[in-house]
C-alpha cells in the first residue's frame, strides 16, 4: 500500500466508519475503500502500548485480512484506481485464489524500527499466531516486513484452517512486538461477501 494512502487512512478511517455500506463492487468511493481496508469485518484498528525507554508510546496499527476478497478489491482501487483496473497487476490482485491465509499488520511507526526490519519480522516469526476456537494455533509460514516510508506494514501468511466455517464463530490474531500484546478477533460470521466467508 501506498504510503500516501495509508496516511488518508489514519485520518479518515474512524469517521467513515458509521457511513453507510460500500455500493457494488468497482463502484466504491473514497469513504468505502478506506472503511474496507481500516474498519470493517477484515480490517481493524488497535492501539498497542510500546516501551522504547526512557519513553513508552502509544503505536496505531491497522490489522486486516489482504486474502479476503473485499480488500483486494479495496487494494486494487487504492492502488490502481477505477480507470486501470484492467492493468494486469490489479487482474492479478482481483483474480488470484489465496492458498493461504494473508494479514498485514500496518503502522508500525519507522522511527521506532530503524534498523531493525529484520528484529521486527523476527519477533513476529516467533510469536504471531492464528487461531480459531478448537483447533490448534497456527504460526505464521512467512512473514515480511517490507519499507514503507514513515510506516513499516509486516505481511504474514498462515496456513488455512480446513472447513473454516462462520459455526466456527472467530478467527484470532495474536502476537508480541517489543513486549507488548497486539490481539485481535474477528467474528466470522461478519465475514462473509458475495454469499461466501471471506478471509
């Protein structure tokens, strides 16, 4: 995602959100690619506690599912635009079926990380975790932490769960950065899009 795109989200997001729903897909406007992407069923906002002595900060991150189809929908307007979605990066984006489960985690300020990419996707190797109600966590099988200007977004992928069904009632992220807890559940049944569950 664009840095400058992800700067609108952080200023726009939590006012779009009691907007009403996002019209049919490629139709959207500005407000429902923003809501998609930063506060939806896939996509959601937390504030996680940093210490970075002698000083401890408050860090704004924005969790969402990129294997879900609305928000590669969302990306490919985001980033292509309504005129270029035939461009064959966005037909890629729209087309493609995920074999495994993809998260971002978007915000980690890059100031606080300079240097220390690698350090980050280390400690989320090692402590991030998917899980759903009966069935064992799952550990990422990769995570990168790609730059992104003033924001660092770190991609993991995570094997899926075999018959994920909204009966299964959520999906969890969790995982530690720097000692502090980043968490968050999604209700499945919030999930689905086009008649189907979309993580």
């Amino acid at each position: 995602m664009h840095r400058r795109h992800f700067l609108s989200l952080c200023a726009s997001a939590p006012l779009s959100a009691a907007r009403r729903g996002p019209t049919a897909f490629p139709a959207w406007t500005d407000d429902d690619i923003d809501r998609i992407l930063a506060d939806s069923p896939w996509a959601a906002w937390l504030t996680v506690p940093i210490e970075k002595p002698p000083t401890r900060t408050e860090v704004y991150l924005v969790v969402r599912w990129k294997s879900a189809l609305p928000v590669r929908q969302a990306l490919a307007l985001a980033e292509f635009g309504h005129k270029q979605l035939d461009d064959s990066r966005a037909v890629e984006l729209l087309n493609r079926k995920p074999a495994n489960l993809e998260l971002q985690i978007a915000g980690f300020p890059a100031l606080l990380f300079t240097g220390r990419a690698p350090d980050l996707e280390s400690q989320l190797r090692r402590t991030a975790r998917v899980s759903v109600p009966g069935q064992p966590p799952a550990p990422p099988e990769s995570v990168a932490v790609p730059p992104h200007g003033n924001h660092l977004m770190a991609e993991l992928t995570f094997p899926r769960f075999a018959s994920l069904t909204p009966a299964d009632q959520s999906i969890r992220l969790s995982a530690t950065v720097d000692g502090a807890r980043i968490e968050r559940e999604f209700k499945l049944k919030e999930m689905l899009y086009q008649g189907r569950l979309e993580v």
